[in-house]
C-alpha cells in the first residue's frame, strides 16, 4: 500500500513500540498503587509528563493526558462553559468537529455561539476574531492548523487579542504537534494526539495554563491532579511523551522531506492533470498536505479508484468520511459545490518516498481519465 493518509492517522514508529511494549507486559502497575509495581508505573507517568511538558513549553502540572484530540476540545470547550456557567463562544467555522459539535452542544443550554468563517484561502483572521468578541465572550478556538487544507492560522496574533479581552484561548495542535513550535505561550489550552506523530491511537495530552477558570468534564479517582478521573495507560503515556520528544527533534529533517514529495507531486498534478486546483493557501500551509479538486470527477471516485491501485487517500476529513456531507471546511471558504465534492486529500508522511510519488502520478492521471471518460 502506499499510504497518503498521515494527516488522518500516522503509523506507530517501531521506536515507539519498543518504549511502550514493557508497560503491557512486565511493568503492568497501576500508576497510584502504593507498592514497587505501582511506583515503576507512576514514575515512568512522571518522566514522560516532566518531558512532555518540556517539549510543550509548559509546567509538568499544566500537562494532562487524555484520550486525544477530541477529548482534549470538548474539554477545554465544555470545560469552560461549565466554570463561567453563560455566554458567547467564538469557534472558527474550520474547526475540528470536535470543537464544532462541542459548541452546538452548549448551544442547547443556552450559549451563544459564533461560528467564525474563514477567507477563500482557509484563514481566520485576526482582525475577523477581534470583530467578533462581545462583552460576554468567554471562550475562543481557532485552530494552529487545518487538517483537510493544511492551512497555518494566525495562532499568535489571535491569542494576544483573546488575552487582551480575557477569553479562554483554546489552539487545537493535533495537525501542527511536531511540525510547527507549539504556541503555548500565547493560549490558555492546547491539544495534541500522538496518532498523528507516530505514536499510539486514541491517545493525546492537553496543556491547560495554570489558574484557569475550566471545570473538570470526567469525575472520578484523583488521577490527573482530580482533573480527570480514570487510570492511566502508562503504555500511551510513554508513547505519546518518546513519539513527541522524536517529532520534535526531527521536525526540521521530516518537514523537508515532505514538502519535498509534496512539492513534486504537487508540481507534476498541477501541470499534467487539467483542471486540477490546488485547495487553500498556497504557501501558508503544512508541508505535508496537498488538497486538491479534479474538475468533472467525484472525490469518493478518485478515492475508490485509488485504494482499488493500492493507495490511500481522503476526501474531506477522515474523521467525518463516514458522513456522506460535503466538506465543511471547503463549504466555510466559499468554494462552489463542484469544487468541494471533487476534492482529495493527500497528505505526506516520513515514510514516503520519491519513487511512491511517481507512482501515485501515474495512476492518479489513468484514474482521472477513466472517471471523465464515463
Ligand atoms: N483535531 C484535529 C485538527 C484533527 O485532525 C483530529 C483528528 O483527525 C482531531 C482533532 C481528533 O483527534 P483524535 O482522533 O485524537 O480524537
């Protein structure tokens, strides 16, 4: 298979593996046991939330682990609702479903919500944020990167205006972890999940800034400073914190390579496909995504033509492709129907290589032919 599907989910390094397999094994302890067992499992939750909180920038008590991205959305959305009990919510129209559905849950009980539409190129602006504060606004979530179009928002600008009106500041991170700097310092929660850096699935951590006004969502033991109950699955933990610390160190080494095989094959589609269109910003975007629409041809088409050739690729989000609606991403930048329905997503990975970009090509132009030709 050639997989060109990492902004979905990335495969779990073997490095990463190898840190996790005693955990599930040997060192099977819970982490708040009182005996030796339980302190071999507690002190390796200790060592990987001291490195995680290095690596994001933060204290070792601002760090938390959740169960991913998800998790980490709803609770810094559903969090706050439930410290500040009323008001408006700003939640950028490109969001995660995530925190988009967070929202329309809390509209239900009363919260006033603005849905916060992007320009034709993917970008929520500053300007646009500020716009929209009202006096009783209390929460903001823009996103550091979107995952169907790759597209970087203006994360530092956006948490200075939200800190000068004292709005909770969320930045979901999960496309951006390991690739961008993460923008702790200018909001007050974010949200990482290892699966999109080569770590376990179903598996995340949040930063959530010291002294903020955010109600716990999961009641239970006192694990996660009583912040959220549940024991930990020490294996996740160490996994998440070596997947992390080896994204971070080789960041600059895989953001090359992949927007080297994106470039190239971006290059060759944009020229050798007609009617082929490049998705959102051209330059302010991850390295790794190329968005794309086939005029004349249904994404789901390319898609199914695609994995019948042994390549995987997305149309819209993954997260949301069970879900027969258009993308709602592309919807919110105004682009016309024909344009969302016929759109694809590649996205590279450090597994890919240059020999796996020619041959996508190539089928991808048979694959295109033969749809237009029906
Ligand atoms: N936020 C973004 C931007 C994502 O791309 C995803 C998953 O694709 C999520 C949140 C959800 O993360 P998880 O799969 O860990 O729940």
């Amino acid at each position: 298979m050639i997989y060109l599907d990492n902004a979905a989910t990335t495969p779990l390094d073997e490095a990463v593996l190898n840190k996790m397999l005693p955990f599930m094994r040997r060192d099977f302890g819970n982490p708040q046991s009182q005996h030796s067992a339980g302190r071999v499992a507690g002190n390796a939750v200790i060592s990987a939330r001291d490195k995680v909180a290095r690596l994001l920038g933060c204290k070792s008590e601002e760090v938390y682990f959740v169960s991913g991205g998800t998790e980490a959305g709803n609770t810094a959305l559903k969090g706050v609702c439930a410290a500040r009990r009323k008001g408006h919510l700003i939640v950028s129209a490109i969001e995660h479903p995530a925190l988009i559905e967070s929202a329309k849950d809390m509209q239900k009980y009363g919260f006033e919500v603005t849905f916060l539409k992007p320009d034709c190129r993917g970008i929520v602006s500053a300007p646009s944020v500020a716009a929209s504060i009202r006096p009783n606004t209390i929460f903001c979530a823009v996103m550091h990167a979107n995952n169907e179009v790759g597209t970087i928002q203006p994360v530092e600008e956006i948490g200075k205006i939200c800190k000068a009106h004292n709005v909770f500041y969320y930045c979901d991170c999960v496309q951006t972890a390991g690739v961008l700097p993460f923008p702790t310092a200018h909001c007050n929660a974010l949200g990482i999940s290892s699966h999109k850096f080569y770590g376990p699935r179903g598996f995340g951590a949040m930063y959530i800034k010291n002294g903020s006004e955010i109600t716990r969502l999961i009641s239970g033991g006192m694990q996660e400073r009583g912040f959220r109950g549940g024991t930990l699955n020490v294996a996740a933990v160490a996994g998440l914190a070596e997947a992390l610390e080896r994204a971070v160190k080789d960041r600059e080494q895989n953001n090359k390579k992949t927007a080297v095989l994106r470039d190239a094959f971006l290059k060759r589609v944009l020229t050798e496909i007609e009617g082929a269109r490049l998705n959102g910003d051209a330059k302010l975007r991850l390295p790794s995504n190329a968005n794309i629409s086939f005029e004349g041809c249904a994404g789901e088409n390319i898609l199914f033509l695609l994995d019948l050739n042994g390549i995987a690729v997305s149309t819209g989000s993954a997260c949301s492709a069970g879900a027969v609606s258009p993308s709602h991403v592309l919807t919110a930048m105004g682009l016309p129907p024909e344009r969302v329905n016929s759109a694809v997503r590649f996205s590279f990975g450090k597994y890919n290589t240059e020999e796996e970009v020619e041959s996508v090509v190539g089928v991808l132009k048979t694959v295109i032919n033969r749809i237009r030709k029906n």
